[in-house]
C-alpha cells in the first residue's frame, strides 16, 4: 500500500503547497475516505498550505464546506476553490452580467451565474431572449431540461454553452453518477447529429480558467504563495481526465489516488497527457 501522507512526509520540503480534489479523493458519495481526516489533521498540525479544488458547481462553497465538515473533516469555505467560481469569473470577465441565459440543472443556491449577475430561466419556454446556455447538474427534470437545450441549439448553434463542471461521470453511494459535462457533450452529439457544431466552454478542471483563478487567489489563500511555483504545488486527485490532465497542464505534480474513479489498470495506461507523476492506492 503506498500511502500520499509516507510521500508528504519525505517530500514536503520541495513543495509550497497541496492542493485536493474533493469527490473520491477526501470523500466519497458523503462519506469520509478514512485517511483523509487524519491527514487533514496532519496538515493543520505541520501548519502546511493546502485548499480544496472542486468541480462541483451545485454546492456554494459555503454548503460544500459544510457537508465536508460532516464527514468529520474541518474545512472553512475560504479553503475551497469550485468550478462554480470559475464560472463566476468567466461571467464577470466577458461582460455577461446582466444578460439572459438558458440554464439546465442547479448551480447552487443561490446560484454561481446569478451571483456573478447573469440572468438565467429553467423554461424551455421562455428561451427567445436567452444569448446562449448555462450548464449545472445536480437532481433536476433531465429530460424537460435537456431538452430545452437541444432545442435551443438547434435553433442557436453558434451561442455560447458555459459549462461549470466538465466531468463525465462521479463517485456517488450506489455506483457513479453522471456529471455535468458528460450531460452537456451528449446533447452536442445530438445537435451534431442534426448538422450543427456546437463548441462548449469549459471552466472547470482541466481547462485553464480555474487554474487561472487558482493562480490569483492562492497569494490571498496562502499568505506564503506571494509568487506561486507550479513545480512546487502537488495537485492530488482520483481522475485522470480532470484532476490529473489538469495539474500536467499547469505544470503542477500531478498525484493520483485510487480511490475514487480510477483503477490501477487505467492509470498506467493512461496518454501522457494524463499519466499521473505519481500513483498511490489512497491518501
Ligand atoms: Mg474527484
């Protein structure tokens, strides 16, 4: 059993800071993975930078904190970073408050793209005046609202689709559930299907808009990361296509756990630009 806290342990004098996913790698389906409070505690008690890197965009980071702290693992919602932010910043830095999108599913409550001021509807109905669509997941009509957005993009091919969380699928209590991004590449299959291309914006792990926010808000997160290292950040997380694709990117060292969605198997044949640097069986 190679264990990321024996690593930590030998290592920590070459890293400024540790950066974790959430799903699969401290919980799972809201449990706690049992290594993971300990090692929080260890973390506290060496007073180690680390924060939370989420593709969860139904919770605000405020709830996230606070199903995380159910598990029994204490964490402020000032340690977490979500796609949900991500998409936040996206909304303000293209100048998208204010107008009108279509939305499928939750973004939290209230909502990431209604706090950065976008004005979204749920209505499959009430999409005349809507510029494009927003996409959120979590427990929601799927079939009346994704087909509102089929329907949309058949008709507005070339509008924007922001979408928060690009995962395919998760770890929940009874198997995997199906994420936001693998919902939002299936109704583009559709609309391929029909003869149109639509191209989607991805905001959360592995694409670069939270990584870019993660470069801005880590000085103010760690008082230590003035100047952020990439080489010196280990990004630790259960998927290859988010967490681990994400922290190559980024130049971070990427740090797989087995024990979430990936199986050994899978990660040692994984592309390089997924191949993690590191591989342990759990934190
Ligand atoms: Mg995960």
């Amino acid at each position: 059993m190679r264990k990321f806290t024996d690593f930590y342990r030998e290592h920590r004098g070459e890293l400024d800071a540790l950066i974790f996913d959430v799903d699969g790698t401290l919980t799972s389906g809201g449990r706690l993975i049992s290594e993971a409070a300990v090692f929080i505690e260890l973390l506290r008690r060496d007073k180690f930078p680390f924060f939370l890197l989420t593709n969860d965009s139904c919770n605000s980071c405020e709830r996230k904190a606070e199903l995380i702290c159910k598990t029994g693992i204490s964490i402020t919602p000032q340690q977490i970073i979500s796609a949900g932010n991500s998409l936040e910043m996206y909304i303000q830095s293209h100048g998208l408050a204010g107008h009108k999108f279509y939305q499928c599913g939750s973004l939290g409550e209230p909502g990431y793209a209604e706090k950065a001021g976008m004005i979204v509807t749920h209505d499959p109905h009430d999409t005349d005046d809507c510029e494009g669509v927003v996409m959120g997941e979590g427990i929601y009509d799927w079939r009346r609202e994704l087909e509102g957005m089929f329907n949309f993009l058949l008709k507005h091919p070339d509008a924007p689709v922001l979408v928060a969380n690009p995962d395919s699928y998760w770890p929940h209590p009874h198997g995997m559930g199906v994420g936001a991004g693998g919902m939002c590449r299936f109704i583009c299959g559709l609309v391929q299907e029909a003869g149109f291309t639509v191209t989607p914006t991805y905001l959360g792990k592995p694409y670069q808009p939270i990584y870019d926010l993660v470069m801005k808000r880590m000085p103010e997160m760690i008082p230590e990361c003035k100047n952020p290292v990439p080489e010196r950040i280990a990004m630790i997380g259960d998927s290859l296509a988010s967490d681990i694709q994400g922290a190559n990117g980024a130049g971070m060292l990427s740090c797989l756990v087995l024990t979430g969605i990936t199986s050994r198997v899978l990660a040692e044949s994984a592309p390089l630009h997924r191949k993690p640097a590191e591989i342990f069986d759990s934190l």
